[in-house]
C-alpha cells in the first residue's frame, strides 16, 4: 500500500499524443484516484486533471528542417521540464510519442534513477534505424502500438509491450454511419467529403488551398458535394475561416470543432494530410485519399533516410499499398480529384475495403488503456 499518492510525469507533443495519453491516465486514476500528472497536455489530458506547464501547441513541429527554427525554444521547455521534475520528484515519467523532444527528457530523467516509458514506438522500422540503441539507453519501458514493432524491439533485448491502439477499442467495428450523419444534420442521400488538412498550423498551410481547388474540381462533377472540415481546435478553426476569407472558393463548406471521428464515419471518402488520421480513418472504414508535404530540404533528406515502403499509416500496417498516398508534386488537385471521384460515386470502393480495414482494425484492438496502464503500473510496482 503506497504512503502517498502517485506522482506521474507525462509529456504529449500533439492532439494524437493527447487521445494516448488520456486514456491512460483514465485508467490509471481508476486504480489511483489520488495520482497527480504533470508535464505538457492537450485538452483531454487538463479535463483529467493533468498540469501542463506549458502549452501542447509549443511542440507540434513536424520535419527535419522545421524543427531547427524552434530549436532554441524547444530546448528551453525541455530543460525547464527537466529541472521540474527534478526539484519535484515523480515516481514516473512518460512520454507519449514526440520522441525528438522526450527521448532526451527521458534519457536525462533515467540516469536521475528515475523510470521512464516512452509511449508510442519512434519509427525505427522506418528511418533511423540506429535510434534502438537511444531508447534502450533512455527507457525502462517501450509501449508499443503497431504489431510488428515488438520484434524489432526483443531482436535487441529491450523491453516493450504491444498494447494495440487506443482508438481500435473506441471506434466500432462496424460504425453507425446513420447516426454520425443524423448527429451531423446531414440527410442519408448526401454526398459528403471529409477534408482534414491537419493538425498543425504548418499542415494546414500547405495542404489547406490545394485540398479546396481538388474539392473545386469535384463540385463540378457533383454539384450537390458537401465538404465538411473538422479542425482540431479553436486556432485551427480561425486559421480555416482566414483562408476562405482569403480565397474565392466554390465549394459548400462547413467547419466543425472536434468531432472528426464523427465527420469522417458520416463522409463518403475522406481527404487527410498523413498522420494518425489515416489510421482514423481507416478504423471508421472509409475510403481516403492521404497526402504530405515536406519542407524542400526535409524531403531531400527524407529521400535518403526513409526506408519504408509506404507512410500512410494504413498501408504501412497492411504492408501493401491498399490507399492512395500523394507526397509533393503528386499532390495536386487533378490527381487528388480523380483518385476521389470514384470513391463518391461507386459503392463498390468502400465494399472492396471493408474486409481489409476490418481485418488491420481487430489487429489493433487489443484494450489498449488498460494494457498501458497495467504495464506502467507494473513497473512502478517492481521498483
């Protein structure tokens, strides 16, 4: 029996990392109601509860290139995190995704004596292969979330436990596409395409316009197209209505705070930038087109460091290419609007995915809160 309550140091670099780490906590506060979190979160970690000593927002940066910008204030929220922890002991650190920042934090904390557990694999299957060798030394604990991750990880002796995802357990199995649109005031005959251009402001920015000339070009072919945009908060919302504000574009348009989920099972097809949106959108079975842009100079080093085959996450999970996956010059509007026009008009699309997304989503379902939360707890215990 513990003498005073669990304290938990827990860092979430983006809105992905937010829905993780939530989770866990959840279940960890069931057993624990008295634990106390801190670190960096996003809303659904503050509505548990967490402190968040600076905003999440401070460390959505995505690519090689645009991280170097940020360097200098990305260092000093880290060090600041680290001299936190220190003067206010936790029992336990984790950090959920964003391995470029908490890998470091977790390397420093560890040789402290303190465990750490990164949550959420870095892509050394992918890039960067070398990097094993960094976590091995930075965590007691990786918590995987991709089934092929764990024997790369017992390959090298280091310990890590498959816990599947999160939003496998969340999302139906077969969703009720009926209600998402009656939830939505949509009505049952319309043609509907989700558009999420992402996360983050630099996404946003380099999707959001050709994204919109591709809806352009479908308005014209299906006059009746209703585009609905959920945005993952209220600065993405204002950054969404600046650009129509901006820009003439014939398109019926509608944007939605959150509820992605719920715009995405409604949708005929959905429009993404890569990222845990796929894998959203593959768990609400719909079909999808899935594109990135990279920083010039990021996707010239990408080039020569990106080993997979694929980087929509659903094709990397099925190891074949069962979505489009647009990367810079191939995403243009021509190529988006012809990969999507079938998928509005012919029922047969989403039949021939179905059995595919179903078979990757069981895969993943595996509880995975509670397997994260019993494996932390775990370790905690041990020690």
């Amino acid at each position: 029996m513990r003498d005073k309550p669990l304290r938990i140091g827990i860092v979430a670099g983006e809105s992905s990392g937010d829905i993780l780490a939530a989770g866990l906590i959840k279940q960890i506060k069931l057993r624990h109601p008295d634990a106390h979190f801190v670190g960096i979160g996003g809303p659904k970690m503050l509505a548990l509860g967490c402190e968040s000593l600076f905003e999440m927002e401070e460390l959505s940066v995505m690519g090689l290139v645009e991280v170097l910008s940020r360097i200098r204030r990305l260092l000093f929220v880290r060090k600041s995190l680290l001299n936190y922890f220190l003067a206010n002991p936790i029992d336990l650190f984790i950090g959920v995704d964003a391995p470029d920042f908490n890998l470091g934090l977790e390397l420093k904390l560890k040789r402290q004596g303190i465990l750490t557990v990164q949550y959420v694999s870095p892509t050394v299957w992918a890039w960067r292969e070398k990097r094993i060798f960094k976590i091995a030394k930075a965590t007691n604990l990786v918590l995987s979330i991709f089934p092929f991750e764990k024997a790369v990880y017992d390959k090298h002796a280091i310990p890590c436990a498959f816990v599947g995802h999160t939003l496998a357990d969340d999302i139906a199995v077969e969703p009720d596409r009926n209600a998402a649109r009656k939830a939505l005031n949509l009505k049952p005959q319309d043609c509907v395409l989700a558009v999420l251009p992402g996360s983050r402001q630099s996404e946003v920015e380099a999707l959001l316009e050709v994204f919109m000339q591709s809806c352009e070009i479908l308005t014209q072919a299906k006059p009746d197209l209703k585009i609905l945009i959920p945005v993952v908060n209220r600065q993405r919302k204002i950054q969404v209505e600046s650009f129509f504000a901006n820009h003439a574009m014939y398109v019926d348009y509608r944007i939605v705070i959150g509820h992605a989920r719920q715009v995405m099972i409604a949708a005929d097809a959905v429009l993404l930038a890569s990222g845990t949106a796929t894998l959203e959108a593959m768990l609400c079975k719909r079909p999808m087109v899935a594109a990135y842009r990279l920083n010039k100079l990021t996707h010239l080093m990408m080039k020569w460091l990106y080993k997979a085959k694929f980087f929509a996450l659903p094709n990397v999970l099925a190891d074949e290419k069962v979505v489009p996956e647009l990367l810079q010059e191939e995403v243009n509007a021509q190529t988006i609007s012809e990969l999507l026009l079938p998928m509005l008009s012919d029922d047969n699309v989403q039949q021939q995915l179905n059995a595919k997304f179903t078979e990757l989503h069981l895969a993943l379902k595996k509880n995975a809160d509670v397997q994260a939360a019993d494996a932390v707890l775990q370790l905690i215990e041990a020690k």
